[in-house]
C-alpha cells in the first residue's frame, strides 16, 4: 500500500531543503582574482556581480570607482586586456556572452621591431580564416575577439 501522507511529508522537507540551499545560494559570496590579486570580482552563489575591486595602481583612483560602478551594473561598453591568457579567454568568452567588443594588447618577443624578421607573429581568427600577424607591426593592440591564445 502506497503511503501518500510519508511521500507528502518527504516532499514537504525536501521542499525547505531546496529552500534553505537557495537561501544559503543567496548568501555565499565568491571571490574571483587575477593579476596577482590587482583585480577582484565578487558574485553571489547564483552569479550576480557583487562587486568589482580593482586596485589603485592600476588605473587613476578618481576613475576606479566609476569604473568598478559600470562594470557592476553591466554598463560596461568596451573590455581591454593584456599579457594573461587565462584573462584573454575570460574576457573573450564576457565579450561574447554580452555582446561586449574589446581590444588586447599582445607581449611578444621582438628582434626586428619593424616588420622584417617574422619572428613577433601571432595566430588571429578572422572570418573563421587562421591568419598570422606581426605583433610589432600589426599591432599590439589587437580585435580581442579575433586573437587565438597561446
Ligand atoms: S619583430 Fe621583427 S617582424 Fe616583428
């Protein structure tokens, strides 16, 4: 015989732990770091950016918190990076999931630094073509979005 009023009562807990995890979800609060701790970025269990931090040497301190401001409440209209690949890839992938451009400035060992040796190239997707550029001659500041990382 099916005991309804047990498979009730089990739905019943089941339904205030689902409640009491989505309330803990709410109040968990993770901490993204790069740059060696220059830059942080907080987001509540759910993803929902808390806070942006990003550290006064970097940028002048009477434009940190207007920044830190835009990009917390997604007003953020350009992203611009460099030298990480992991912060290239991260900044890809928010470009594209949010419709964001942006540019990224390459590091690249030079001999030449005019365009004649080759040696400064570097692998770009552009219209689903590999292409090679020279990072001293073409760049560095490149399309975030065509740069392939390395
Ligand atoms: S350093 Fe020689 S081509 Fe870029």
């Amino acid at each position: 015989m099916v005991d309804f009023m047990g498979m009730m009562k089990q739905a019943a807990e089941l339904k205030s732990k689902m409640e009491a995890m989505q309330a803990e979800l709410d109040n968990t609060e993770v901490e993204g770091v790069s740059g060696g701790g220059m830059v942080s970025i907080k987001l509540s269990g759910k993803g929902e950016m808390k806070s942006v931090r990003i550290d006064e040497s970097l940028i002048k301190p009477s434009d940190r918190e207007i920044l830190e401001d835009l990009i917390a409440q997604r007003k953020a209209d350009a992203f611009f990076t460099c030298g990480s690949n992991r912060l290239l890839k991260l900044m890809q992938r928010l470009g594209k999931k949010h419709g964001i451009p942006g540019q990224v400035a390459m590091e690249q060992i030079m001999v030449c630094g005019f365009g004649a040796c080759y040696v400064c190239m570097r692998t770009f997707e552009v219209d689903g073509q590999r292409v090679l550029r020279r990072v001293c001659r073409d760049g560095p500041v490149f399309n975030m979005q065509e740069a392939v990382g390395w």
